[in-house]
C-alpha cells in the first residue's frame, strides 16, 4: 500500500489572526506531520509562521495583492503545490477552523491509500458544542451528521483533494469567489469517476455562523447557481432546477433586501459568461441520483 503524501493549504484575508495562529497549532499537534504547509494571504501580507508556531514540514507563505475569493486563493495554494511536485493529496482548512483531534492526517492518508479512486474526502463540521448545522449536512433533508459514505458533494471549511483528480478535472472555479464552488468541483470528479466520500469522524471544530453574514450573499448565491448549472447540467435539467430552486427560494427568503439582491445575482447569472460549459453525463446525473442527491434539487 502506497502512502499518499499530505500537504495543509490555508487562505486567510488576515482578519483573523489569533483563529490561524490556533488552526495552524492543531496541525502542528496531528501525528502525521504534512509535508508541505501553504498559507495564502488572500489581499494582505502575513505573518511569520514556521519558527513561531513550531510548524511541521516544509512552510510556505503567499501573498497575494488583491482578494481572489475561497476559491481563487485555494488555487494560488494548488499552483506552489504543484511547481513543488512532492505531495498526492492536500487538506484544505477555513482559516477559523480547528482539528481537534490529532489522527486526522494520519486518517486521510490511509483513507486515500486504501481507495486509488477515491477523489475527494469531506470533513464533519461542528461547533465548540459538538454541534453540526443541518446545512453542512451533504445530503438531502435531516440527515445524521455521524453517518457517513459516499455522496455528491462535500463541505469546503474542511475536506481533501487528490492532486491527481485535480490534474484530471480541473481546479476551483475562481471567478465564483464564493458559493456553489464545491458542488462545481464534486460535479466534475463524479463525472471523471472520481469518489467522494463524507468521513464524519474527520472533525473540523468551525465556529456556528450563517452564509448571510456576507454582504454580497444573495447577490453571488443565485449568479454562481445560474452559472453552475448552465456550465455542469444537460440542457434539458437546466430549466428544472433552476425553477425549483425559484420556488425554494421565494418559499424560504424573508428578507425583501435579500430577494432584491438575490433576483439582480440571478439576471446576472444569465446574462454574464458562465465559462466552460462542460455538462456532466447521464450516467452521472443517474449515479448522483442513486447516492441520494439528484442534481435537479
């Protein structure tokens, strides 16, 4: 069996410099050390890491000048990993998360030693109680938080990619800069024949928070789930679920400020370029369906 190598990539706008300084500890604390930690200052300049947090392996720092998004900073980390060509996999972490737990590397490296095909790997989300949000859930309706096997999507705070599938299907859509990233991502690996698995033991202690909390929510939410289905869904799905995601949102939105924003990101996402449009397979669309996740919803 052959052991992957583990790289940790962080982005951070360094507006949370204390919750970093901690997430970066608890790496420090796992029982497999990775080879490589990436740290992205997504629009700012960072701090020194390595010697004043006793940090594991090989440390690299990035700043970037302007604010990417999730995604586009998570590829300025994928790009150095890839010029270093000596890590198969990388976990990626929120900059306020925490692992709590010392095996989970070690975890990852043998879930991916075990399975060739498998793709993508999904951390358990939780808060300081122990808590998991239903939306972090990846599955359809009430669903256990604890149970986990493989499924269509997977949670960005804190999961892991093979570079391999990466090479494959390409990397984050950047020019979402957040929302729907992931399920554009897991789209693409399910149609390449790639795995993803929910490992609900792999716990990211995440603080409880709302995606509304952003400013510009609304507005990206409904533009990048217009682009994703016109880059990811067979045509004729594509009016489907874009109606009945309409209905969902118009049964679930009580903020007038919110519907206004989110109708503008919606227009928006029709009229603006989607970027490649690469629709997933039929086979891909049953399969999806089959693990409990139709793309139509």
């Amino acid at each position: 069996m052959v052991e992957p190598r583990i790289a940790v990539a962080v982005v951070t706008m360094g507006n949370r410099p204390a919750e970093v300084d901690a997430l970066l500890e608890s790496v420090a604390k796992q029982d497999l050390a990775p080879v490589r930690i990436v740290i992205v200052g997504n629009g700012c300049r960072l701090p020194e890491f390595a010697r004043r947090l006793s940090l594991p392996g090989e440390v690299t720092t990035i700043d970037v000048e302007e604010n990417l998004g999730c995604p586009g900073g998570r590829n300025v980390a994928l790009a150095r990993l890839r010029e270093f060509g000596d890590v198969d996999v990388v976990v990626e972490l929120d900059d306020d998360g925490l692992l709590v737990d010392a095996d989970v590397l070690r975890r990852v490296r043998d879930l991916y030693a075990a399975d060739p095909r498998l793709g993508i790997v999904g951390f358990r989300i939780a808060d300081e109680h122990g808590e998991t949000q239903q939306r972090h859930v990846p599955r359809v309706g009430k669903s256990d938080p604890v149970r986990g096997g493989y499924i269509t999507g997977f949670l960005g705070g804190g999961h892991a990619l093979r570079m391999a599938m990466l090479a494959e299907t390409g990397d984050w859509p950047a020019e979402f800069f957040f929302a729907h990233e992931e399920t554009d991502l897991a789209w693409r690996a399910a149609d390449a024949g790639w795995k993803i698995l929910y490992a609900p033991e792999l716990l990211l202690q995440h603080p409880k928070t709302s995606p509304a909390r952003h400013a510009i929510y609304y507005r990206v939410n409904a533009r990048n789930r217009v682009w994703l289905v016109r880059r990811r869904l067979p045509l004729p799905l594509i009016p489907v679920h874009l109606g009945l995601w309409t209905l969902l949102t118009l049964a679930r939105t009580r903020s007038l400020p919110g519907l206004k924003a989110w109708f503008g990101g919606f227009v928006e996402g029709l009229r603006e370029p989607a970027g490649e449009r690469r629709p997933m397979r039929w086979r891909t669309v049953w399969r999806l369906t089959r693990l409990g996740r139709p793309p139509v919803i």
